[in-house]
C-alpha cells in the first residue's frame, strides 16, 4: 500500500505544475499551446519564468543600476502579463509567475529546486540544426542536474499536432 499524501486540499493531478521559460523566441507559442492543454486536460496549471540579465558595467553607478535592473524587472512582467492572460483562456487558470535575474539556466535550476510543486519543464526546441540554449543544456551536460521530467517540443508544430499529441 502506497503512503498517503499529506491532505492540502489538492488532488494530486492539481498538484502538476507545467514551467515554461518565456523568451522572445517564435516557437515559444508552441510550448506554451503543448502546456496549456496538458494542464487543461490533467486538472494541472502552467507557471512562468522570465530571467533577465544586467549589463554590470554600469554597477560603479549605483542609481543607474538600479534604474536599469527595475525597468528590467518590469520588461519581464509585462512579458509575463502579455502570455498570461492567453494562458488563463487556453488552460482555464491563472499561471504562476517568477521574474529573476541572472543567467537563465542558474535561475531555471533554483526555481525548480525551490518550487517542489514544479513537476515538469516543458521547453521548445527551434527549428533547425540547433535547438537553443537551454534545452542543448538540459538534454545534454545538465541531463541529470534538473531533477525533473523535461518535455521539448518542436517550435515547427502546427497548432493541429500540438493538439493531436496533447489529446492523450
């Protein structure tokens, strides 16, 4: 018999959290149609990381940086807000959202490692020969560091497959 979960008020299917690390990147829209009827469909929600990084050539000035790392801070909201709301239409809730500094790798890592209820990363791969950054970093040198399932789908999936593939 299998040990009984803490009671939280949560099913466990609630329980799933789809991350996505928002981007500027065309194929982003696929991952996120990928996560929002994934969580749609298994009563889970999405979450939302944007990570910026600061140029700190201008740290010897300390009003400037500040400036510079609040307008930042505020970019990656907006950014957020924007995906959000088309978040909350496709997948039925609210997403969670992070905005951090650093480089986006390190911060994806620590947000899962603080986020215990983060169960699965969903990223999209661009077309190509190269699939980009972080999903080279986590199917590759990170494979084993992340500690969570990773689901990369194709950036080329038209809105038809997405939903094909997702209809399980």
């Amino acid at each position: 018999m299998a040990p009984a979960e803490p009671e939280t008020g949560m099913g466990r299917e609630e329980k799933r959290v789809f991350l996505l690390v928002v981007d500027e990147t065309e194929e982003l829209g696929a991952a996120i149609r990928y996560a929002c009827n994934r969580a749609r469909r298994t009563g889970g929600r999405v979450a939302l990381l944007y990570v910026y990084e600061l140029d700190m050539e201008f740290q010897h000035f300390s009003s400037v940086g500040r400036l510079m790392e609040k307008e930042a801070e505020a970019a990656g909201e907006a950014i957020l807000k924007r995906h959000a709301l088309d978040i909350a239409r496709e997948s039925g809730r609210v997403p969670d959202m992070f905005v951090r500094r650093g480089a986006r790798r390190d911060e994806l890592f620590k947000l899962v490692k603080d986020h215990p209820e983060i169960s699965i990363l969903v990223l999209a791969a661009a077309p190509g020969a190269k699939p980009g950054p972080l999903v080279e970093a986590v199917t590759g040198k990170f494979v084993g560091t992340i500690g969570i399932p990773v689901t990369v789908v194709p950036g080329d999936l038209t809105p038809t497959e997405i939903d094909r593939l997702t209809a399980v």
